[in-house]
C-alpha cells in the first residue's frame, strides 16, 4: 500500500510540475495573454512587453540572459546574436 501512495503522489508532482510552463509565443505575441515583445534596439539585454489595450514596459532579462527576437524570451546570452559584439 505504501509503494502505491508513493507512486501516486510522485506522478501527480510530475504531472503538476511538468504542465505548469511558458505560455506558446506565436509571431512576437504572448498567445495566452495577448501580450507582444519585441527586443530594446540598444541594449540585448531588455525587451519591451506590451498588453492588450496597455503601454509598453520596459524589462530586462535575468543574470547572464539577452532577449531573443525569434522566440520572444530571455535565453542564454551566448545563443543571443544581437548580443555577440559585447
């Protein structure tokens, strides 16, 4: 019995942890809040995001991040190429 409770237990965590994520990006918009980003022209480093129907916010990525125009989040700085001439 205790090796079913473990097991259960273990799987819903998986099951919690593994579908709580990013929301998908399509076209420089958030899909789930409606929310576009699109990267700061003179810093990498930040990114303006914008709601639906509200101004732009000025944002910066996290330690050792840059933004990434692609795929509309922070990602390694390295894997950045507006950030390669830093």
């Amino acid at each position: 019995m205790q090796f079913s409770y473990q097991m259960i237990t273990t799987f819903m965590a998986f099951v919690l942890f593994n579908s709580v994520g990013a929301a998908p990006v399509v076209d420089g918009t958030d899909a789930a809040a409606g929310a576009a980003a699109w990267a700061d022209p003179t810093d990498c480093h930040r990114f303006y995001e914008c709601p639906p129907g509200g101004k732009p916010v000025l944002k910066t990525c996290g330690p050792g991040t840059a933004f990434q125009s692609q795929t509309s989040v922070c990602d390694y700085e390295h894997l950045v190429a507006s950030c390669w001439h830093h």
